[in-house]
C-alpha cells in the first residue's frame, strides 16, 4: 500500500501579512535599496510566496540565500571581488518564522527567484538555500 505525502498547512494571520506587505511597500527604504542595491519584488499565490530579485550582473555561484528564523538574506558578491564590484545584499523580515516553511529558489536569465511555501513544512531550522 502506497501512502500519499500529507500536505502540511500552515495557518497564518492574513490581516498580519496583508499588513505587512503594505508597510514594506509604502516604506522608503524599500526604494532606496531597490536602487541601491538590486531591485526586490514580493507575490502570493494560494500555495506560496515568491521573492522575485534582479541579479543580472551576477552568475548563480555569486548568489547566497539564507534564511534564519523571520528573515530571508540574499547576498551576491562578484568573483574576483575588486574595487568596482562590492557586494550586494538584502533582507525581508517576514511577520512569521520562514524556516518552518519549504523554500526552494531558482536563478534563471538574471533573476533569482525564492519560493516559500504556504502548505509544505520546512525542518524549522536556520539554513542556506541551494541554488540548482
């Protein structure tokens, strides 16, 4: 007998994240480091959230997605590091703990993309997030 994967649902504090989203994109700083650093955009679909970052000038081998507890860390550092390129990185605190959550990320044509799912539990520990 073959048993099926039981789907694990999160239950999360809509009002919370709805506000949320609003403050991160009504904040300032959020435009600054879109300029500054590299560009950062935020979706919801029914089954997860996806972090959208534009990374064009960087290869997959310079990229870095952490997350520990709340926050998603993406970092992205040129090889060989010199004067002209100095490192890039950002961070989202989300209003729930991430790591308890499945992610799982792409680095396709300069964008780099982090899905975090809504319904498929995580190991509930800080970790780094393998790029294919």
């Amino acid at each position: 007998m073959i048993k099926k994967k039981q789907q694990q649902i999160q239950s999360f504090d809509f009002d919370l994240v709805e506000k949320w989203l609003e403050n991160y994109f009504l904040d300032p700083l959020t435009s600054y480091y879109d300029q500054t650093q590299f560009q950062i955009d935020l979706y919801e679909t029914e089954k997860e959230w996806i972090v959208e970052a534009i990374l064009s000038e960087f290869e997959a081998s310079e990229i870095k997605v952490y997350i520990e507890e709340k926050k998603l860390m993406i970092s992205a550092l040129r090889y060989p590091p010199s004067a002209n390129h100095h490192k890039k990185s950002r961070v989202i605190e989300f209003p729930f703990h991430i790591t308890r959550q499945e992610i799982t990320a792409t680095f396709t044509n300069g964008i780099l993309e982090v899905f975090i799912s809504k319904t498929e539990k995580g190991s509930c520990k800080n970790r780094f997030i393998t790029l294919p």
